[in-house]
C-alpha cells in the first residue's frame, strides 16, 4: 500500500540568496514535505474501536445466556473467554453461538461458554505493533472477523474486528488523499508553498 511506502521526503532548494557572486552554490538549505502517514498498527485500529471502552470478557464459566446479553447490549460480535484469573482461553462469536447452540437446539440458560467458545490454541492473535494490512491478512486466510490484541508479554489487551480495521484504511486513505489533493493544488508538501 502507498502509505507502507511513504516516508518523509527532503529536497535540495537552492534560493536565490543561497549563490554566490560566481553562481555556485554556497549552501543548501533542506526544506521537508508533508508525507502520507506511516503504516497504520492494530493499535492504531484498536484505540478507534468499540471494544476500547467497554468491558469485552467473559467468564468461561458464565452461561451462554449471560454472553448473548453482552454482545446484544454491547452491539459487539465476539468477546473474549477468561478463566477465574483473568487469563485468555478462548473466543466466542455470534457464530459460536448460531453453530453451537441454535442450529444444535441447545439452550443458551443452560449452556456454559466454554462448552462452545473456541479455544485459545486454535485462535489467531494480534500483536499492538501489527500493522493493520497484516491483520486484515490474518483475518482473510482465516474467514474471521475478530482478532483478541496482545501485548509485548502476551496479555490480551483489546479486540479488534474487521469493521475497526477497515475505518482505520479509510481514514488513511482519506488522509493520504487530501495531502496529494493539497500538493497538487499547491496548498503544501511542496517549494514554495509556505
């Protein structure tokens, strides 16, 4: 993508004050332009999620029922399933739930979550420092739409889910639009345009 590309950019500019009386140049000054924005990170994504704010765990002791509530009243597809310490052990989506409990005619009341969450040895992670294209590369091999977020000591730390990484390519971008859009119209990035 450009913007795995783009860094900032310097230019030799000699002025007119910058030569001297035989026409050579006595110095040069260094002027800088506006450049896209580095590659984007999972971290990036995550601090413009949904899952930022709220509370985006579940026991995986809970019943299903107690998952369900979260998700409806979260307006949130996944949450991630933790034991009584605190310590990831799965994942459960809405296609936990539709594959497991629905289609399978269980009930959700006297189901618990880690009858049907997926587990965390079969579960795809993030890393904060990903970048964003290799979370959404993640995500497409595996046809899924939530990754849990880890940190440099492998504590989960978020949830990121498609939806989150999309916006944030956009507001890319839309950024990166704008600065060519102003260097063609002489607004910046560019001499002279001070």
């Amino acid at each position: 993508m450009l913007s795995r590309f783009s860094v900032p950019v310097a230019r030799r500019v000699l002025t007119s004050s910058s030569l001297s009386s035989s026409g050579r140049s006595s110095s040069v000054h260094v002027r800088t332009f506006t450049s896209v924005n580095q590659a984007l990170t999972a971290d990036d994504a995550w601090k413009k999620s949904g899952y930022v704010e709220i509370d985006y765990t579940i026991n995986d002791d809970a019943f299903v029922y107690d998952a369900v509530q979260k998700l409806a009243g979260f307006n949130i597809g996944c949450l991630v399933t933790v034991d009584n310490d605190g310590q990831m052990t799965g994942i459960l989506s809405e296609r936990d739930y539709v594959c497991k409990i629905a289609l399978l005619g269980r009930t959700s009341k006297e189901t618990k979550v880690k009858e049907i969450s997926t587990k965390s040895a079969n579960i795809v992670t993030a890393r904060t420092d990903d970048s964003v294209e290799d979370c959404m590369s993640k995500m497409l091999t595996k046809d899924i739409r939530h990754l849990p977020l880890l940190d440099s000591s492998d504590k989960v730390v978020g949830m990121i889910s498609i939806k989150d990484l999309v916006k944030t390519v956009v507001q890319e971008k839309e950024q990166t639009i704008k600065v060519l859009s102003d260097f063609a119209l002489g607004k910046g990035g560019h001499y002279g345009s001070e």
